[in-house]
C-alpha cells in the first residue's frame, strides 16, 4: 500500500514550515528568533503525527473494504465438473 497524495502533501508541509521557520528564526535576532525558532522545532512533528494518523486510518479503511469483498464475493465454483468425461 502507498502513501496517498493527502498525507504526502501534509509530510511536504511539515518540511517546509520546519525549513521556512528556521530560515525567519536565522534572519531574525533576539528573543523573537528563539521563539521562531522553537515553532520550528514543535509545530513540524505535530503536522507529521497528523500525517500518520490520516496513513493509519486509510490502511484501516483499505483493509475493512478488502474484508466486506471477501465476504459478499461470489462463491468460487467447486473442482466438480459435471458433464465433462
């Protein structure tokens, strides 16, 4: 199973906001670096955990689906062949 586009579009986010934060933090001096600069190092992993969660909850989805097919497929024919010799 693959990533699909949602989670690797938040994953993408999460790297760029960290780069982003870190890039105002270093051009800034003072204590409104420091406070860029720890947003750069909190708020990242928080999007990544999003990220999962959504992975998680598709596997989820994908394998309840692949459970109700299996269920509700047609019955396979039996290894009985009437009417060949």
């Amino acid at each position: 199973m693959g990533l699909d586009g949602r989670t690797v579009a938040i994953g993408l986010f999460a790297v760029v906001l960290a780069v982003v934060l870190g890039a105002v933090a270093a051009s800034l001096a003072g204590a409104g670096a420091g406070a860029l600069a720890a947003l750069a190092g909190l708020v990242p992993p928080a999007v990544l955990a999003v990220a999962v969660e959504l992975r998680q909850r598709n596997i989820a989805r994908v394998k309840r689906r692949q459970e109700v097919l299996r269920r509700f497929a047609p019955p396979k024919p039996s290894g009985d062949r009437e009417g060949q010799e």
